[in-house]
C-alpha cells in the first residue's frame, strides 16, 4: 500500500489515525504478526489438550494448565498460575424414573462411538447433570413447559394449567439453561428436567453424531445452573476472589442455588416422558421434532427425579501472561478464554484456545525480533468458566481494584468455527473492531472478514432501510453483551470496556457441553483444517497489538451515542407497545372475544382485565442521549483536528487523554447497580434476569418496563440518564484535553 | 323482536330492504323454517349414505342417489335424476418400491382399525391412487422437492439440483395436489410421488385415529391430479355435457392427464424413502416431522413407480330437486353439495350433503304450510365431485344457456365441521350473505355467527388497522372463490354468482380423502351431535329462502367495487415488489454478496442478472374502478331512495331491475376467457394456474405478472378495465331502472 493510498484511508480511521500516521511501523509489525499464527499448532493444542476430559478439578485440567504454563515460558514470556479454591458439586446419585402410567428409567448416559477414541473414556468424564442444582428427591406428575420461560407460563394460565406440586420438562433453548428451574420454581414446580429437543438440537437440524455433526438420541447438555444472573462465579464468595482466607457463605445462605433438583436428558430419555403424557396438545410453537403428539399434561405421567451431589471445594488454575508495556505499562490490554471445558471439549473451549496460545506465541516471536508494545499484554487462560465463570470471575474480583484502575479492555474469545466473523461488546470500541475486521483475510473467500460479514447481514437483511444502513454506514453494527462467557466481570462487574470475537456460521453442531465435543468430531466436522483458527487468531491478535501499541486509544463515542440512542427509542416502542397491547386486549375481555373464539372442547381461561401502564417520561434519557451524541461529535471532531494538524501530543498529554478514555466506560457503571443484582454495574448492558445470557440493554429501565414495575421504571430513567451526562461531561474533558483547551 | 328494532336495523340492510318492508311474513317462514332441520336426521342420513364406500361409479354411491331421490319424493318435491357418462380410471396396478441403496416395498394399504366398522370394508375401496394419472411404469433416482410447487424448484435451482429424469417425492400441501405432477414434468422428472407429511397431517398435529381425529401413519390422501386449471369436469367434453352422444376427445388428445405417472403415499411409506436420500439437508422450511433428517437427493434412493390404470366411463348420478317459483319462475336460485365420495366419505362430503337434505325437509314442510317461494330453487346433490367437480361441470355445461339465463346465484356448500363459519364467494353478495349469517345462532356460543366469526377475526388479527376494519366495517370480507368445489362450473365458466359456505375452525382433522373418513371418526371427532349440520342448514337455507322470496335480488355493488379496488391496489404492490426484488437481487449479483455468503461445504448456485420487471400502465384499471365505485354508489343510493320513499315497484319493474342484477356477474365474465385456458371466463376469480384450489383475483393480470409475460399482462389490464366499465354502465342501467328515470 502506498503512502497516499494510506492517506486517504485514514481519513476513515480517525480513532486510530495518530498511530498510524506516526508509527509506519505499527502496521509492519501487524503485518508480519498475522504471518505467524499457525493452523498445524493449533490442531496440535487441540490434540493434547482435549486427549482427555479437563473440567474443573479434573487431573487432565490441571496438567493442561501446567503444560500451557511450561509452553508460554518456553517461548519466553512470563506465566503464572493464579489459583483459586471454588465450590463444585458433581454428582453422586441421579436418577429420572417415568413411574406412571408406564415404566422408564432414563439411562442418563452417553456411550461410547466407534471412530472416536475420546468418547470412550468414561471414568475420567462428568456424568451428564446441571451443577448447582441443589439435591432433591421428588416425584410429581410431569408437564411440559416448552422453553420454560416466563412467556410459556403466560401460556399456560391460558390453557388453565399449573405447575404447582409438578416436575416441569423443559426443552433446551430460547433462553440460558439457568432460566428454566428459575421460572418454573417461581410457580411452583418440585423440579425440573431440561431436554435437548432434535427439532432444536438434534436430527431436525442436520445428520447426527458419528454420521454427521449434530445431536444424536444419546448426546446431553451439561451445563450450570446456578442463578448467573444475580452474580455469577464461585457462589461462596460473591463479590471478592475466592483464595483461601476470604469468608464464604455457609451453602445455606447461598442465593444462588437452583430452588428444586434439576436433571438434563438426552431426547431418547425425553421421549418415553413426552408420550406417555395426556392434556391438551401443546401450541404449535411447542412442539418438537420428536414423533409424537406433543401433550402438555400434567400428567398421566408420574415422574422420580432424584439428585445428589457432592459439594466439594476445588483448586482452580488460571494461566496468565503478562507482557511489560515499554511506555504505558500501567495501561493493560486484557485477552482471554477459559480452558477447562465439561468433558474434553474441543469446540468449547479449546477451539479458541489454541488460537489464543497462537497468539502468545506470535507475540513471543515479534518480541524476539525487537517489537516492544507500549502498553502491558496480559493474557489469562481461565479455569472453570464452565461452572459459572468461575475463573474469570475469581481474578476480576480478587483484582478489581487493580483493574478498574488499569485495565484498558478485555477481548474475550470461547469456541470458534468456521464461517463468518461475529463481534460484539462496547460500542466505544465499535469503529475500533471494525477497522481490525477489514484487516483480516476470510481463508476461504479472500476478500476481509468484515465484507463477508457484511455479504452476510446485506443477504439476512429483511428490508430496503436495513440494507440502506448496512451499504453506507461505514461501521458494521456489533451486538450487545449479555452473558456467558469470561468478558462478564469486566465489563458489567468492572467496566471495561470489552469484546467478544469468534468465526461461526457456515456449521451446525449438535455437541454442545457432551462427550462428543472431542477432537474427532472438531476435525471432522468443524474448522478441520483450523484455517478459521488462524484467523481468529489474527482477529484477536491484531486488536492486542493495535492497541497496546496506540498512542491514542482508539475510543470513539459517536457510535455509542448513536446505539444509545437506538435503545432509548427501543424502550419507548416498548412501552408503547405494551399499552396498546393491554388495552387491546382489555377491550377484546370486555367485548367478550375470548369467549366467542374459545372452543368448549379445547377450553382456555380468558385473561382478565389489566390496569393500563402509565405513560412514562422518557425526557431525561433523550435530553441526556442529545448531550451525550453533542459530546461525542466534539470529541470526534478534537481527534480529526490533532490528526489534520498533524499537531504533535506528548507521551504525557497522551496518558492524561488516555486515561479519559479508559474511564469512560467505568463511567457507564452505577456503584448501586442494577434492581435488585448489585453486582451488574454497567447501566448499558446485562444479561436479562430472565433471559440469562441473552443481553438486556439499558436493563435497569427495561427490566423494570417488561416486569411491570412502573415507579422503578422511571427513577431508572432518571439514574440512566444522569449517568449518562456523566459522561457526556467526561468526553468533553477528553475533548478539551485533546484540542490543547 | 318490535317493529320498532326491525325499522332501526332496516337502515343497515339495504339490500334486502324491499323484503323486509314489505313482506313482513317473510321473516316468519324464515324463522319457521331455521326451527325445522333436525341434528339427528342429519345423523341418521349420514349413517346411512357413509354405511359404504360410495365413489363414482359405485354400486352404492347409485343406491345413494337412488335413495335420496326417493327421500326427496317421498317428502312431496319433484326430483329427478339426471345421468352423464364420464371417464373414470381406477387402478389397476400400483407399485412404489425402493430398489437402492435399501429395499423396501410401501404397503400402498390402509388397514382396518378395530372398533372402526367400515374400514373394513375393503373389497369395495378404491384402493389408495391419484386419479388421471397417466399410466406409467419409470425407474430413477428419488428427489425430495418439499411441497413441489414452483418455488420450491426456484430454490432447488439454487442449490444445483436438477429433477430431470428424475421421480420427485412431494408433501401434500401449499398447493392443490394436481399442481406437484405438472410442476415436476415441466422441469423434466418422470415420475411423482405425493406423501402426507405428519408435520402437516399427522401426529405433529395432534393424536392421530383412531385415538384422535389425525392421520396415521397408514392414512393415504386418495384425489384426483387432472389438470382442472386448464378445466375441470369429464377430461372427454370439455365445455359440453357429457351425455351419450357427444362427442368425446380420443384419451390420447386429452389435455387434462398428468404427464408423468403418480401416486400417493403415507408417510409410514414415505419414511424408508426419505431415509434413503442423501445430497443436501433440505432448507429448514421443507422439513417435517418425521424422526430423521430431510436430505433432498437426488438418490442414492433408486425408486421404481408402476401405475397402470383400468379407463373405464361410467354413469353418475346427479340428483335435482325443482321447487317451482310462482312469481318469477324462470329465475332461478340453485343450491348444491356433492354426494359421492372417495370411500365412505362421512365428513367429505356427506357432512354437507346431509345439512342439505335437512333444507330440502325443511322446505317441503313449509310447502305444506303453504308457504311458495316467488323464484325457482334448485337443489342438487351431486355425483363425482371427487374426480374433478364432473357432476356439476357436466350439468353446468350441458345446461349452460338455460342458466345463464336464469340462474340468479349458486350457493354450495361440501364437508362441514365445528366452529366458524366460513362465507366465500362473489363480492355482489358479500353484504347479503352477511345479513344472513347475523340472523344464525351459534349451536354453542348462543350468539351469531356472524359475531362468533368477527370475533375470531379480531383474535386472529394482525394489526391495529386490520381490527380497526373488523370492528367498523359493516359487513364481514368474504373470500374470493378459487376452486376445489361445485361453484367452479357456475362462477368461472358460467358467471353466475356464487357462494360457498362452511362451518369448521374448532377442530382438526386427518383423515381427507381416506377409509377412516367415515360415520365412527366423524361422530366421535368432529360434528358428534351435528348443532353445526343444522346450523348450515339454517345458514344455506335462510340464504335460499330469502333470495327466492325476496322482491329486489339483494345484490349490492359498492362492496364489489371497494375490492376490485382492493385486488388492483394488490396488483400494483405485487409488481413493485418484483420490481424492487429483481433490482436488489441483481445488485447483491453485481456486489458478489452470494459468493461471499456461500459456504464452500454447503455449495449454491448464485442467481444470474435478470431484467427488471417493466412499469405497466394501471391508469384503465384505476379509471374503470373508479366507474364501478360511482356507479355502485349511485345504485346504493337509487335503492335507498326507494325504501325511505316506501314507493312501490310493479312486478314488472322488478322483472327489468332484477334480471339486470342477475346479469351483472355475468358481465363480469370475457367470452374468449382467460389466457391459454379459455373454460375459465370470470375476470375478477379464478384458481391459480400453479395454485390449483387457492384463487388468483384479476386472474388474467396477476398471472402474467407473476409469470413475467409483461406484453399480456399489459393487454389484459386493458381487457378486465374494459369489462368493468361495461359492469358499471350496466349498474348504472339498473339505477336507472330503480329510480325510474
């Protein structure tokens, strides 16, 4: 690329636009970083480090981290493990026995497959189970609640149907699997067993495991249950890190437990229980691709669900790296994903592991060749996300004070596959990952990622203005964060202002969480040949070095705004939704619909007439979003000026801005937090206290809005946009800095 | 109810104004007579005229009609049998057999279920085939095209999939049955194999027979696949009774057959067969409920389909009731319902055909008490619906000039149920036929059906502004009539307006066109205690009574006029549409978004450059509706100045105003026909070319929009905006006649 050729582009990459402009360099030292990452390492990694099952407190964990650890310092850089102690029940008895009106015990197991020498090794793998669920022996008759969330219960009232004194069977879906003994506990259901439906998760999809990459009848999915989105990590010690001296709640005061014993199955263990109930046939919505009539019961039948753990506490190991910053070294770029997975799990999480030891070791070569970043690389592999996040959640907190000075980002990988680059976290960093994606080459197509992800969002788009937007808007969109995986403490704990990348798309896959995540399924199946492993790699990899070698870092406030923005308008149409809903329907009670439409042999309740919600004053957040958008205009414009001028800024003029910048997004956090859930500060972005992972965005007013808590609604409105001209005043300050004010 | 109410509701009943006011016995002989027709006679025939398989050509289905017609004499009218002679092929030989990779033979049986009586009764079944299908005996690889309608084959070109030479394997659904043999022989296959999906019609819609109303596994879908787009009735006489002396297309000049072999199957058949395939996984929408993976092939599946049939002509036995008018006896109000079946037939179409006979009890009872209708009504029951509407086309054919004189409507009606009812038909009578239905007491609900069916309406909204229109609009929207029943020969070819009416909506059903169609299934799943026979009785009957007793035919033009409107505004979103599509698709070719988006696993064809849709002057369409609209308008207000001026019209003025009304719908009717199929002559209605039942309105535009023949679609504006002027000045004829100018 030739200098005026450069020179024009910068004109559209004006929050990098010092570093480049000044460092020529820079951009060789990128250039030759993404030479390096290698796709036959990876799959190496991959090979011994899913050789055998590493879960938390597993023996093969533990010697995965100590290897990882001997590996990053055998390329010369400087690792340590950083050990936590964590409560982790695995269980001991579990039992799901149909009792009536047939006889079925489930067989709660996963066999070995001919062809795949991992799935053999049953005495080193977990049992199939839900952690976190408190133990339980109940036996209730059986009714089916769909996804098993909130709505469905809406549903179900409807149908005349309670779960009071029930087991719920619950399919895989629509929501974390956290979400589904919640719901059904808060009305009343003894227990609960959560499905992987093949319509979801199974042969609907796709050919099944050994044939082809999805679910077969047998496969399962573990998973936590514990209530993740009240606090997630060790459930002991919310709120500090869980080293050996720190005071741990006694397990009966823990709030985060399941409410009733929960089991997952498989959809061959499901299918004795869905035929043998009766009641009414489930909605259209409901069913499954399981062949049967799908019923909702409650009963004829009568299920045993019987859990017992052992809550033992265990060692966990995260694996850190730090890489000293020659300029800035008390600003830190953070880069993680965890490493212990619930059986050998190659997709999860190893698949993005091994391209991030790819990019220690790219690191580990430049340094070699005299690259010295300006700010500190830390790298964590973390233990026990599985669980709970456990092992990010530990260090951010035993951290925190550290961090929230500190801490620049976190870039969080988890699995990875092949197809399409996928971004989401802070839209200060918007532009920023979107100046990276047009970096990176898709291995397969040859042109960047970021146009085939935007070939992609143009091909999905259902209409002319979302095409419009997605052709001239020179930033693809990045998602929102909820939850799970390890950028939850960082960013809604913390503050950082944090990513999540992977590749994904152009595969299904039907392994999730069971013994068949493997290497052989992963080489079959998946990203084979690890070229889409090289690229996240690269991805990632770039975004680190970009930004640990940046003069000014690479905020920019203009998107947020403007996606604030969206949300305020989101909350407003749902508001406005919601009434005219409520009203419709009352009307619909009123003039008697429900009766006329209603079948006498399909009988439903007729719901009953609702106070209308109130009219909400949504001022505050538009004046403070106008404020906001204002402020970001005139930072933008600052850092255009300085770029224009060419004017020259000093290491410390850079530090006093840079600092602006890394706090703006501890701004974005209230030390109060969220109704209800202290622990999620950010005022943007959680994960839903009913969706669990899915993001909530803006959540203390739309929470309070979708759960009907009207004068909670608006003081949140009021907190929100008081937050936000915090930081509309902040930006201003960076602004003022950076125009020499 | 008081005179005064009555004089209050007149202002909303216009149309039949002049009744009302004057004849005030009319509404006593209206509600006398909805107090006759009886639920347990209508069981008692339906026992009867079910006890045995009763098709065309059946020993049994001539004792039906002998039968009736003794029934019918027996009760004082005057009924006759008229007798046609028609082509009916019925099987022979029939083989669908998997030969590679696996064997399997399908059974092609449906077996008697115990406790069924007449599922037993197999020596008199037609066995499981699809009528017309040419005889044929083909070997070839096995592809699944989903619903085999025309852009399923657009989508199969996108993956690279070619039929040719191929046998398709096709769901029922999406389209008339007929539709999937023509499709797939214009794109080159040899053969069709046509199954019931459960995910459609079987247990993923609830528990199947016997243990609940759905198909199982063994139920087939009989029905015939002639080509009746092109015309329907006996493939030998086209447009000419099929009496002993005409003359009849030699078999091998019929254009109706299909062109390839078919036949149906179950999907207990269709499972070996499915599995069998492999190629590509069938985008999500194809799939259905069975338990596997939907691959689309071709093969490895090596399917070998026999089909060789007996071409027999037989008689049919059309049974014709007269009750003579005595003020106007050459007008003529026909009503009608088939009375042969596939097998037994108990809800199609003995569930109509005995609401029917209850209305002809009904009026010969009245005839007793004295009551005489001013009109000529017809009743018929008629034979060999089934195999392509053959009883009524040949009647209507062989009696055409008679009824386009006389004939003043056709109100059909075929297999009913519980629940809604349901009104289709020509919009001249859309406001009439709502004033009957406000008059009908719901069996269950003991309100109208008319307010059971708004209120479904309302539930089932989508929009704000759609129930806006339910809740203000005087008059319910009734359908447009493609085909699929008896009304064909007398809306499309003779222009003769029309109805059809059913009740149905509350329960489902799976047993269409099998042996389980019969007395057990239908008094145990559907219409048990048949309330809702004898409210079609009610429904059917009132219409009958008033029109012929009523002194202004209540026909009405402002709401024909609204949706000729409507189809015309359709008609120019439709090509906008197109319009943008193409250029949006060709733009996304230009920018290479499908080869960015392709995986290179799951491999498509990008579509190729296509040449945008051109603009088509609408300006006559619009003009010609806005004439209608004026005119209808003046002809509204011409009846309404004579009700409020209570001014008296001879007999003879009546004659002159009313035989223009009958008239009117034949006007909208073109001599020359439609476009390549000349038998179908109604401008506003037909059924689609590739739909089959589902109607296409302003047929001749819409058509060769979506078939891209822009030079004829042009033309045909100019056609049906002419047709319409000629409609409107005819209304205007009649407003003239009305206000005696």
């Amino acid at each position: 690329m030739t200098v005026t050729q450069r020179s024009r582009i910068v004109l559209f990459l004006l929050p990098v636009v010092l570093t480049i402009a000044r460092a020529q360099t820079s951009s060789e030292w990128e250039s030759r970083f993404r030479g390096i990452p290698s796709a036959e390492k990876q799959r190496e990694y991959m090979e011994r480090l899913t050789a055998r099952p590493h879960h938390l407190g597993s023996p093969y964990g533990r010697e995965n981290a100590q290897w990882m650890l001997a590996k990053f310092r055998e390329w010369g850089l400087d690792a340590t493990i950083e050990t936590f102690n964590v409560l982790f029940p695995s269980p001991k008895e579990r039992m799901v026995e149909l009792i009536a009106p047939t006889r079925y015990r489930a067989a709660l197991v996963e066999p070995p497959v001919a062809g795949d020498p991992t799935s053999s090794q049953q005495s080193e793998q977990l049992p199939t189970y839900n952690a976190y669920s408190i133990d339980g022996d109940v036996t209730a008759p059986l009714v089916y609640v769909n996804y098993g969330i909130p709505e469905d219960y809406e549903r179900l009232e409807r149908l005349g149907i309670s779960v009071k004194g029930c087991i719920v069977l619950a399919r895989y879906g629509a929501s974390w699997r956290g979400i589904k003994p919640k719901v059904a506990a808060e009305h009343g259901a003894v227990g609960c067993i959560i499905y992987s439906d093949p319509r979801d998760d199974g042969y609907f999809q796709g050919d099944v495991f050994p044939k082809g990459p999805y679910r077969n009848a047998d496969g399962v999915q573990r998973g936590s249950v514990m209530d993740m989105p009240l606090y997630p990590g060790d459930p002991l010690t919310p709120g500090v890190g869980a080293t050996g001296n720190v005071q741990r709640l006694p397990l009966n005061e823990v709030p985060t437990f399941t409410r009733i014993p929960v089991l997952p199955i498989s959809y061959g263990d499901a299918k004795p229980l869905l035929e043998a109930l009766a009641g009414p046939v489930a909605p259209e919505s409901w069913r499954g691709a399981l062949p049967l009539t799908y019923h909702i019961g409650p009963g004829p039948a009568m299920v045993r669900l019987r859990v017992i753990s052992s809550w033992d506490r265990k060692d966990i190991y995260n694996v850190v790296v730090r890489i000293p910053g020659s300029t800035y070294p008390d600003e830190w770029i953070l880069r993680g994903n965890h490493h212990d997975a619930w059986v050998n799990g190659a997709e999860d999480p190893t698949s993005g592991m091994v391209a991030m030891m790819e990019e220690l070791r790219a690191f580990s070569e430049l340094l070699k060749q005299g690259w010295r970043p300006k700010r500190t690389i830390v790298y964590c592999a973390w233990d026990a996300e599985e669980q709970g996040l456990i092992g990010s959640v530990e260090w951010a907190e035993h951290h925190a004070s550290e961090l929230t000075k500190k801490a620049v980002i976190y870039i969080n990988s988890d699995s990875n596959g092949r197809g399409f680059l996928s971004m989401a976290g802070s839209h200060t960093l918007e532009s920023f990952i979107n100046t990276v994606a047009k970096e990176i080459m898709d291995p397969e197509k040859k042109i960047s990622v970021w146009e085939r992800a935007k070939a992609r969002r143009l091909a999905n788009a259902t209409g002319a203005d979302e095409r419009k937007e997605i052709r001239e808007r020179k930033d693809l969109r990045i998602g929102a964060l909820g939850s799970g995986s390890d950028y939850t403490a960082f960013l809604d704990h913390l503050g950082i202002a944090s990513l999540n990348l992977s590749y994904g798309g152009e595969e299904g896959d039907g392994i999730y969480h069971s013994i068949y995540d493997d290497f052989f399924w992963f080489t079959t199946f998946s990203d084979s040949d690890f070229v889409y492993g090289r690229a996240l790699s690269q991805t990632a990899g770039t975004a680190v070095l970009r930004l640990a070698g940046a003069d000014l870092l690479p905020f920019g406030f203009v998107n947020l705004a403007e996606t604030v923005q969206r949300y305020v308008d989101e909350l407003k149409k749902l508001l406005k939704s919601m009434r005219e809903d409520i009203i419709e329907r009352n009307r619909q009670i009123a003039d008697s619909v429900f009766f006329a439409v209603d079948s006498p042999r399909r009988p439903t309740v007729s719901p009953t007439i609702e106070d209308v919600p109130p009219e909400l004053d949504f001022g505050p957040l538009e004046k403070a979003t106008e404020a906001l958008l204002k402020s970001a205009q005139q930072y933008e414009d600052a850092s255009r000026a300085v770029q224009e001028s060419a004017r020259h800024l000093s290491t410390r003029q850079l530090r006093t801005i840079n600092e602006k910048l890394i706090q703006s997004e501890r701004l974005l956090t209230d030390a109060s937090g969220l109704p209800g859930r202290p622990w999620f500060r950010h005022v943007l972005y959680a994960p839903g206290f009913y969706t669990g992972y899915g993001v909530k965005t803006i959540p203390g007013v739309r929470e309070a809005i979708e759960q009907k808590r009207w004068k909670e609604a608006q003081a949140e409105v009021r907190r929100v946009a008081g937050t936000l001209v915090n930081v509309a005043r902040h930006i201003d300050l960076a602004a003022d800095d950076l125009s020499g004010k």
